[in-house]
C-alpha cells in the first residue's frame, strides 16, 4: 500500500472517531511518526501537505532536519541532559520534557541560544517503571515549577504513552489537563493516541494522534 492510501485510511479513522464523539475532525492534528523512516518517505508526506514530523532519536532527527530544512522535527523520545543543545538546535518543538533538570537545562541554553521552543509535558500514567519516559503525576508540581513562564518554552500540552490496551489511560490524561487547565487559567492540548489505539485517546479528548506505522508502514530497524 502506498502513503496516500494508507493516510486515506487513516483519516477514515479519525473522521469515524470523531463522529462517535460528536467531535469536529479538524480538531484532531494527525502528527505522523517517522523514526526509522528514510527521508525520501518524508518527502512523499511532505508532498501530501504535511510539514511536521514526530522523531524519537535527537542525532536521526538532526541528521533529517539537516537534509530537509523546509521541514519542522518534534521529539518524541526520551531526551538526555547532553543532548539537550543538539535537541533545542535541530527540533522546533520537545514533547518529551519529563523532570525538573531537564526544564532547567533547556531553559537556559534556549535562553542562550536565543530560540523559542514549545514544550510538551511527558506524563508517565504506567503504574510501574519503564524506559518510556515520562513524569509521575505526583511530580507534576515541582515540573512545572522549574519550567515556570518561560517565554523560551511555552507549555502546549500534556504527551503520554499510555500501557497498550487501557483506554482508561486517556481518560485520566484527560482529567489530569482539565485540572491543569484549571490551574493554568489557559488550553493545554493533549497529545495521545497511536497507530493501534487512535480511536480510544480521540474519544478521550485527544488534540493530537502521533501515527508511525499506520502512516508509513514497518520501521525498518
Ligand atoms: C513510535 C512512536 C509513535 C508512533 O507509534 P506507532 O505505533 O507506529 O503509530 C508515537 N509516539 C511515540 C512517542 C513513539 O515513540
């Protein structure tokens, strides 16, 4: 199948979610994934009118905003303290921010390098440890405190990787933004849902599905 016919289908997905949410589809970003991709399949998504790619790897993503400067990278993965410049350098936009040095970190060498960079919040919503990434609940407090108003890294919205199969993931994700927003005083975006569970996080309110292999079929590792 090709990339037209498989993003056909996806968008058949979403619209069909969004019906049985009574949700307007255009509220729904379908961000595709292309970790693993080779960019020439970038290219032929950027030819269908997409311009932002999520990336897990700060160096692969580097490596693709180099050779594609007409297109935007977000990170996705888990980001290292010693990536953090390269990250800030190559990516518009870091969905992964996860613990209060990290925020930290990036606050100051954004500030040194004079970029803007939204952030998105990891929540981890797995009751036990992964390497996904991703802060506890119980530790939001102290993020969003490290990363206060910074001009250079304005909050866009809370990111999760929920366990597989657990649609009851979302809606707590859900619940968390809605008291946030509360908090805030101002939108969060939710930025959930995958190739195999798009439906789920759509119903749960999801502002944002992040789609790999629906949209450009196997990775190949
Ligand atoms: C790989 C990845 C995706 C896409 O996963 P698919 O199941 O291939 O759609 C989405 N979000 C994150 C954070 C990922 O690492």
């Amino acid at each position: 199948m090709n990339l037209a016919d498989r993003l056909e289908g996806l968008r058949a997905r979403i619209i069909q979610a969004c019906e049985a949410a009574d949700r307007d589809p255009q509220s729904v970003e379908l961000l595709p994934v292309s970790k693993k991709q080779p960019l020439a399949l970038i290219q032929e998504a950027a030819a269908l009118g997409f311009t932002r790619f999520g990336e897990n790897y700060v160096q692969e993503g580097a490596d693709k905003a180099a050779a594609a400067p007409d297109l935007a990278f977000v990170l996705l993965g888990p980001l290292q303290r010693n990536k953090a410049k390269p990250a800030l350098q190559h990516f518009r936009e870091i969905q992964s921010l996860d613990r209060p040095e990290l925020a930290e970190r990036l606050r100051r060498l954004a500030g040194e390098l004079g970029v803007v960079r939204p952030v998105w919040i990891q929540v981890d919503l797995w009751d036990e440890a992964t390497k996904l990434g991703g802060c506890a609940e119980a530790d939001l407090p102290a993020l969003m405190g490290a990363l206060g108003d910074d001009p250079h890294l304005p909050l866009r919205g809370l990111m999760a990787i929920p366990p597989p199969e657990d649609p009851g993931a979302f809606v707590q994700l859900q619940a968390l933004r809605e008291r946030l927003q509360q908090d805030l005083g101002r939108p969060l975006r939710l930025s959930m849902g995958m190739s195999a569970d798009l439906e789920a996080a759509v119903k749960a309110g999801s502002d944002q599905v992040r789609i790999g292999t629906a949209f450009f079929g196997e990775r190949q590792y």
